[in-house]
C-alpha cells in the first residue's frame, strides 16, 4: 500500500508513530481497524491508559468499495496435515496463496506430500477427518482438477476405517498433471454442479515453477 491513497488515510484517521492498525482479510473485502490507546496518535498515555480502557474501533472500508455484511464472517479453513509432513518455506508461501482463495470450499484443506504409493501404485486416500466432512455416499465418482483446470472423473471407495480412496483413474490423472513423487499438494473441496460428480476436488501443487 502507498500512494496519494495511503496519506489521505493516514491523514484522516491522524495516524502517527505508534498507531496501532489491524487489517483484517479473511471477508471477501479486507477491512482496517484503528485503536486509539489514550492520546491522538494512538500512543498509549502510561498514566491513563490501562488494558481494555479508552479503545476507539474505527470500521475503514476498502478502497474497493465493496459493501460489508458486518454479520458475514468467513472463517479461517482447517488444515489437516499428513502425518509426517513438513512443508519448506517456499511450500508455506505457496499455500499462504492458495488459502487466501479460500471463498466456496466445504470442509478441511488436506495437505500432503506425494509418494511412491500415489504415483506408482496409483492410489490416493483421504482421511477419515476430511471425509466425513464431506458427506459423501460410499462409493461415486468425484471430479478432481489442477486449480480451476478441467476435471476429470475419478472413482472411489470408501474403506473400512472411513478413509475415501481414489481409484485407478488417480494415476492417470498425477500423469497427465506431471506430479511427482515428493511434491507437496493441497486438496481442497467444492460442491458438485450436478452430472455423474459427488464432488469437485480441486488439486493444488505446492512446487516453485522452474527459472
């Protein structure tokens, strides 16, 4: 942020060294809040200003303009983990990216590294945790993608212990989508528009493109 429109924001709300600022991002449109902690510039006066005690909540819309349902709250998403999966840091930095998109998914984001079972046994499971958030029938096919690419339908199973597990067409879709062993991904769901699909699973690779 910078420019004419960052003074004129500054300058309204008579900001200054120590000005204490929350910028809130999880709604659709981000939303700043000003505390004012017992003087103008929002520097706490040490023999006034106690905990809680003359806090001012200014709502700033966004320069977008987009109307706020105050009402509406967008909660973070859970991250469920494969055990043992430690993502580098350029991974978190990517899925930072992808969790900021987070608007029209149900259920956990699933985050996992792919294996030798993934790519050469062609098998893809899901946990218990994130399945049953999904309510989905026994067996069916799911619609998976890359991003917002085109699906295509893989049949599943639910297994014994309640994970969902991606069938044969798996392979072909990690071959077609040139994943690789050793690749963090995160799998994410959406509602089905109908057709043959119990549900959209959208794939995203957590790999740095190549310089």
């Amino acid at each position: 942020m910078g420019g004419n429109d960052w003074a004129k924001f500054v300058s309204d709300l008579n900001l200054g060294d120590g000005s204490f600022v929350v910028f809130d991002t999880y709604k659709r449109s981000a939303v700043a809040y000003v505390a004012h902690l017992g003087s103008v510039h929002g520097v706490p006066d040490e023999d006034e200003a106690s905990e809680g005690d003359g806090v001012d909540i200014l709502n700033i819309e966004s320069d977008d303009e987009v109307l706020i349902d105050e009402d509406e709250e967008v909660a973070a998403p859970e991250l469920v983990y494969t055990y043992g999966c430690v993502l580098s840091d350029d991974e978190r930095s990517l899925l930072d990216v992808v969790l900021s998109n987070n608007y029209g998914y149900i259920g956990s984001f699933f985050i996992h590294r792919m294996t030798t079972t993934n790519i050469s046994r062609k098998i893809m499971k899901i946990p218990r945790k994130v399945a049953q958030q999904l309510n989905l029938p026994l067996v069916g096919v799911v619609g998976i993608c890359i991003g917002a690419g085109e699906c295509m339908n893989v049949a599943y199973h639910t297994d014994c212990d309640g994970r969902v597990v991606f069938k044969n067409q798996w392979g072909v879709f990690a071959s077609q989508s040139n994943l690789q062993e050793g690749d963090g991904i995160v799998l994410s769901f959406k509602p089905s528009n109908g057709g043959d699909i119990e549900i959209v699973c959208v794939v995203h690779i957590l790999r740095m493109p190549a310089v």
